[in-house]
C-alpha cells in the first residue's frame, strides 16, 4: 500500500484530517515557507510514496466562494513555479463525491493576503487561489519523483477578505469541506504506481479538423469581431473554449447572428436552407464543411437528381446527419440501426441508393449496409467509401491495441460521433473503454487494477490532451509508452475562398 504523507499547516487542518485519510500519515509543516524549510525532516523522515498538501487558502478567482476546492495545476512563488500533472484523477473523485472543484494555479506567498488591491494583483497573475506553503512543499520533492497533489479549500475569497468577520463562518465551512476530502486523498495516493502506456495511432485531429480550425483563426484574424460560428466548428468543448478565447461566438442558429456580419459553417456542413437564409440576411459566409462531408451531399444530391430515394445510414440529431438530409427533404430517409434498414420502406426498389455519414462505425455500418443490399438487390453507393479515413484510421489503429489493454482511455468529448465509435470499438472486443474531455475526467476506479493503459483520441480531440493525459499517468509512477500506429496521415484540404484571398 502507498505510504501517503498528508501536509497540513495549521492544527485547525490537521484536526479537520487526523484519522480521515485511510492509510495515510497527517502532518503538520506549520505555517509559512520559512517553517515549511524547517520542517522538512520531518517529512523526509516519514519516506512516503506520495504527498498530498492539503488546508486552506484564500481565493483569487471571482468565482470561488467558500468551501469550493481548488486541486492545483501548478504552484508558484517569486523563486519559480512546478507543474502538477498527478493530481487530475484526484479532481474526478472529488467531483463523483459531490464536492465542487475546480483546476488552476495556486500561488504561495510568505504572508497573510489582508489587502483588497493586493488580492487583485495577485489574482490577475492567473493564480486562482493563494497559500502559505505549497511551493516550498512541492519545491522539496521536486526531484524526487514522488506523486504529489495539492489540495486548497477557500475559506476567504475575493468578497470576504480575511479580515471581515464573515470569514469565521466561512473558515468553519472550509473545514468541513476539507474533512470531506479525506477518503479522496487516500484513493488518489492508491494510483502511484509504474505502469505501461500503449498510444494507438493515428489519433487526435485529422486533415478536416485542423482545416475547420484554421479558417476560424484566419476569419478573426481577417475581418471585424465578432466573428460568429454556426453551431460548435467541431465537436470538441476545448476546441469550443480555445476559440471562443480568441473572439469567435458560436451559436445555434443564424437568427443569433447579426445581420451583414461574418458567419462560419462549422465542420460537419449545412444544409441549403440555412445557406439561402445567410444570403438572405446578407451574411458573410466562410464555409469550414470537410470537404469529406462536402462529398456525401454531392453524391445524395445526384442520387436524388437521377429518381432515387436515398438511404442515410447515420445518427439522428447529428450536425452532419442533419445537413445531409436538408439536401433533399422527403426524398432522403435515415436509417440509424439494423432494425430499421429491416423495416424501411421505399417507392421503388429498383431506384433506391444509399449513403453514410462520415463518422460511422465501420463494423455497425457495414451490418447495416448488408441488410439493405439483400433487401434492394440494385440499390447503389457512392464509387469510394462515405466513412472518413480519420475515422476509419483510428477505429483500426484502437482495434491494435484493445486487446492487449487494461482499460482504454478515449480523449472526445461526448457529442463527438467518431470518438463515441473508438468507445464501442474497444468494447466491441471485450476491452473497458471510457471517454474523457481531459486527464481530469480519469475517474480512480479506472487506473487503480490497471498496468496497461490504452489510450486514443477522437479526430476532434487537441493532441495535447493527450499529451496532458500520459503526463498525469508519468507523474503517478514510471511509465513505459509505445505507440502502435496502423496508418501514417498526410492528407491536407486547401482553405476555403474568404480566408486567403
């Protein structure tokens, strides 16, 4: 079992934790940087495996309020700062309990932060809390290789400064809180072990994403913000973030969008209603659509233009699915399962076609493909294959590697069809898949029985989230990657007319 050292500074922190850490050592540093050096022998003397500094501290972020807990990305202080990638499973298991976290900075000082202007100072470095310890803790381990966390619940925040009376209350609160987190502590100390990473390969953003996110940049950067996207330019919340970061507003609809603005179409496409409408409100329109989905309404439009009905092999409510089928209301039906490519009707079983969307499943998709041509003998494709190479790639690339997998992480967020298809996938072969928006959403349970872990990422995931995700697996424990990869891409698309002209 890890041997679990937990560093509190005051005794009201040590109280609040003694005997709540299973298996854990509680103790305390004292209060300050210049007792924390003092200290140190102490905590050398307890040799733990993993160490957790846990207590109070004083909110920077507006939008903490007390008993809120901060699990810290990084510590600072004025000699330099230290990353914290060990502790993002321990934000999933504190979240699962009920208790609201967030992630950010937290900046150690060597007094008591009493001054309104100060906190403000101090809050515009990006620090989201500040204490009087954690650096010169984390500073001590620093070389040494063992997993550390530091766990801060706010007591005063931005409103209540510590001097008001309000703080007593508050204080009480935080302790409260702080005792709470013990049991999560422990189980977070419980993952520090060596373990195998296997990356499959490709992974991450695919041609039509880098495209899509590319010509949003160059619109902000070409015409007068703001720039409004039509609906998320990808399925990704930290794609989504990034950009709203830089200026654009995504919305629903084009009647949130002003008229005689700019206007992108995300990734997934349009359909032509929604063109008319923009040209109508005399939009300026940048069109993102992959040219791979560019392709699937082309082909629908000439089935339906020769006689026939078509067949959309694909998810209802999706973007993509959506557009495709805006091509030709009436005369294009959806099939989503076996089922209903059983129980579907058409008018002519001799004029009948069929078409898929991109991100598909290509095991689900070709079940459902088989029904339909014993179904309609002369039903049509398109020449080449409707699922996408991204798609397809890293279906493939999961498949090399689920076996041989524990459990296997999936970097997507959970509207983003193709990285819900790599969970199925693994499932599929009898692997535990789970699909997480970041290192943050690794729930304990998953990693603590697991020496190796797989990992992948949907065609709309950012490749540093899966390079955050592997850094959180080396700071719990030696890690060994290998990467299996089934493909190289080296496709490109050429940006659109309105971004290079």
């Amino acid at each position: 079992m890890t041997r679990l050292a937990v560093v509190t500074a005051l005794r009201s922190e040590y109280v609040a934790l003694h005997g709540q850490v299973p298996h854990a050592k509680v103790l305390r540093c004292g209060m300050g940087p210049a007792r924390v050096q003092r200290w140190l022998p102490e905590l050398d003397a307890a040799e733990p495996q993993a160490v957790a500094v846990a207590g109070v501290a004083g909110g920077l972020d507006a939008r903490l309020r007390p008993g809120d807990v901060v699990v810290a990305t990084e510590v600072r202080d004025d000699k330099g700062r230290f990353v914290l990638r060990g502790a993002a499973p321990l934000v999933a298991e504190l979240n699962r309990m009920g208790i609201r976290t967030v992630s950010g900075p937290v900046l150690t000082t060597d007094h008591i932060i009493t001054s309104s202007d100060e906190r403000r100072r101090l809050a515009d470095t990006g620090a989201v809390a500040v204490d009087m310890e954690s650096a010169a803790v984390v500073r001590a381990l620093a070389e040494r290789g063992i997993p550390v966390a530091v766990v801060r619940v706010i007591a005063d925040t931005a409103y209540t400064p510590i001097a008001r009376l309000a703080t007593v209350p508050a204080g009480a609160r935080a302790l409260h809180t702080l005792r709470r987190t013990g049991p999560a502590l422990a189980r977070w100390a419980g993952l520090a072990k060596p373990r195998r990473v296997l990356l499959a390969g490709p992974r991450s953003f695919c041609a039509g994403v880098e495209r899509a996110i590319s010509i949003v940049e160059a619109a902000l950067q070409r015409y007068p913000h703001p720039i409004y996207v039509r609906r998320q330019i990808v399925h990704n919340a930290h794609v989504v973030a990034d950009l709203e970061r830089q200026g654009a507003v995504f919305v629903e609809e084009l009647d949130e969008v002003p008229d005689g603005t700019t206007v992108v179409f995300s990734a997934h496409g349009v359909a032509p209603a929604v063109r008319a409408e923009a040209a109508r409100r005399d939009l300026k329109v940048i069109d993102a659509t992959c040219p791979l989905v560019t392709k699937v309404h082309s082909e629908a439009k000439r089935f339906v233009g020769r006689g026939d009905t078509v067949l959309l092999i694909g998810h209802d409510g999706h973007d993509e699915v959506e557009g495709t089928l805006g091509e030709a209301p009436g005369r294009i039906t959806l099939v989503q399962d076996v089922a209903e490519a059983e129980s579907v009707t058409v008018p002519d079983p001799e004029r009948v076609a069929f078409t898929l969307q991109t991100t598909l499943a290509m095991d689900d998709a070709a079940e459902i493909v088989d029904v339909l041509r014993r179904r309609f003998p002369a039903i049509e494709s398109s020449p080449t294959d409707d699922i996408c190479y991204a798609t397809t790639n890293r279906q493939r690339a999961v498949g090399a590697i689920a076996a041989d997998c524990d459990v296997l992480l999936v970097v997507g967020s959970t509207n983003s069809s193709n990285s819900l298809r790599l969970i199925e996938v693994a499932n599929r072969l009898g692997t535990p898949a789970h699909l997480v928006d970041d290192a943050t959403q690794v729930r304990p349970e998953w990693l603590e029985n697991a020496t190796t872990i797989g990992i992948s990422a949907g065609a709309s995931a950012p490749p540093r989230l899966v390079d955050e995700l592997v850094g959180t697996l080396r700071a719990l424990g030696p890690v060994e990657v290998t990467e299996r990869a089934v493909a190289v891409e080296d496709l490109t698309f050429a940006m659109p007319r309105g971004v290079t002209e």
